[in-house]
C-alpha cells in the first residue's frame, strides 16, 4: 500500500507529546540513563560512522552513554521496525537513511512501519552527493553531450547502478526521465565495487555513485565526472556544476541519513535532542570527518526534516512508479 504524506501528519506526531513533556522534565532531566540510537545497517557504512560520531559528541554533552545498535538486513526494514516499535521516551532513536524512510514504502507492497505515522522526524544527519559518472575516454564530458550521445546511440546506451531499487538506481531513472531518454537501458550490480569496475572499463556508459566510492577513481582520473547530483555544487568538486544547472533544472538525487524518535515522544525531549544534535554535527570535528567520507554535514529543525521527508516520499515514489522500479 502506497503511503500518502501530509506536511500536517508530521507537525501533529511533533504536537502529540505537548502535553507529556512537563511530565518528563518533571521526572527530570533528559537523558538521565543511557541513549541507544540503531542503525538499520551493518557496522562500517557511512550512515554507521555518522552515528557513532553523533553518539560521540551527545556522550560528552549529556554525561550519559550514547549508544549505536547496529541493526542491518532487509533493505534496512528490520532496524526501522525496531525502533517504530520502541517506547517513545527518547532513550531509542533511529539514524535511518533515505532508502528505509522515503523509497521502501513505494517499493513494498506492505512493510511493518509507516514512516510517517510511526516516527518524528528530529534533525537531518548528513547528504551524500551522487555523482554522476563515466569512463575516463567517454566521448562525452558533460550532462548535455552526453543526453546527445545518447540519443544518437538509442539501441546501445546504458547506465549502471548499484543495485534494483538503490538510489543510482533511482537516480538514473529520474534522469532517464527528465532527459527524455526511454531508450537508456539500466543495467544493475550487485554493489558499487563491480559497477565501478565496469564503468571504468567502458561497459558501463555512466552511472550515479556515491561520491565516497566513486570520488577516488575521479581523482585517480580513472573515471569522468560529468555533474553533481545535488540541489547545490559540492565543495568538494567546486568547478563541476549539478545536474540540474547542466540542462535539467530541478533534477536532485543524493543519499542520506536522518535522525528520527518513535511516535509519541515528548516534544521537550525532541527539541532537546535536536538542539544538541545540531551541535555536535556543526562542530569543527565533525564536518571535518564526514567530508572525509564525501559527505556533509547535516542540521535543521525538525519541521524543516519532515518537509523533506514529505518532498521525498513523493518524488521517490513518482519516479519507482513510471519507472516500473522493483527490487526483483
């Protein structure tokens, strides 16, 4: 079933614990015992490094033991379930990324969680930009020679992804479409390693990757980057401009990782947890560390997340849906 979001669902899940937060100062202050925040993925990846940097910097500013219960499998279903199912006192959060809380719903038939219903959205983590990649001899070095080269060579472009349903896939396909390009063939792999091989090698004719794979090999001139998946240009990559300044405005695809509490948390506690969590991601340490891993750092307020996710719930599912998009 396909989910329908409302600006206003989220702001009411934020209202619901108004009239609970004096009770919970009263029983007194937030945190006053350990904080587990769970991360629907294995240890090691992106959206794991960012949380335990983030339950780093809240240990040292609340004096209790912030915790990361890395919870994968399930194209990240099981972890976000856990935590939709969690008492809504503020001591278990979820870091989930943009595929568990935006796309999985336009994905699934049925899933065990209703990603707007079943959280409140606190404080955006991190954005990891696509980039928009090709073989290092491509006879193309843009977004416009290469929607040209394509064009002109209907029966044999493709673009790579990482996976059925993963965000390159997706990403391609919201480019496929908004290029007008219905002859591009996808082509998935199973993990960004092989893709990347393939791409290099000049079987793949341009694929969307995670700046934090894809970037060395760009650097190495191994691959061509052609644009930034971005609304805005990476500071990393200064003088490449977006996809979406390249002749297709509008155009945005990029990863990321959100923080978010069970339904029914009292809002003292969320504003609390987003203040301080704002914090820690602005420090100087922190965005110095997530760039190291091609990303950004992330802030915001919680009205601005749940906008997002809103935004993104209906783009993803747009594009899952004209694009015939399974994860078969």
């Amino acid at each position: 079933m396909k989910a329908k979001v409302a600006i206003a669902g989220w702001l009411g899940l934020l209202g619901v614990g108004l009239g609970m937060g004096n009770a919970a100062c009263a029983a007194g202050p937030y945190p006053d015992k350990p904080v587990r925040i769970v991360v629907p993925y294995p240890a090691g990846g992106s959206t794991d490094i960012l949380t335990r940097l983030l339950a780093k910097g809240l240990t040292a500013r609340w004096g209790q033991s912030v915790v990361v219960d890395n919870r994968g499998g399930a194209s990240g279903i099981i972890g976000t379930e856990v935590v939709a199912r969690a008492e809504p006192d503020g001591y278990t959060l979820l870091m989930n990324g943009s595929g568990p809380h935006t796309v999985n719903v336009s994905l699934f038939e049925k899933l065990p969680y209703n990603p707007v219903k079943d959280f409140v959205p606190i404080v955006r983590g991190m954005t990891i930009p696509l980039l928009m990649v090709a073989p290092a001899n491509a006879p193309y070095s843009d977004v416009k020679s290469f929607i040209a080269w394509a064009k002109a060579n209907g029966g044999t472009a493709n673009y790579c992804s990482i996976g059925p349903g993963s965000p390159s896939h997706l990403a391609g396909e919201l480019f496929k479409s908004m290029a007008g390009l219905p002859q591009l063939t996808h082509v998935p792999y199973k993990g960004s390693g092989p893709a990347i091989v393939d791409t290099i090698a000049g079987t793949c004719n341009v694929m969307f990757d995670a700046a934090l794979s894809s970037g060395p090999q760009v650097k190495n001139d191994k691959l061509k980057l052609l644009a930034i998946g971005t609304e805005q240009r990476d500071p990393s990559w200064p003088s490449t401009p977006t996809v979406s300044e390249s002749g297709l405005p509008g155009f945005s695809a990029y990863t990321w990782s959100a923080l978010f509490a069970p339904a029914g948390t009292p809002a003292a506690i969320v504003k609390k947890i987003q203040q301080d969590a704002v914090a820690v991601l602005q420090s100087a340490t922190v965005k110095a560390a997530l760039a190291d891993q091609g990303a950004q750092a992330g802030g915001g307020t919680s009205e601005e997340l749940a906008k997002f996710v809103d935004a993104e719930i209906a783009k993803w599912g747009k594009v899952v849906k004209d694009g015939h998009v399974t994860v078969n």
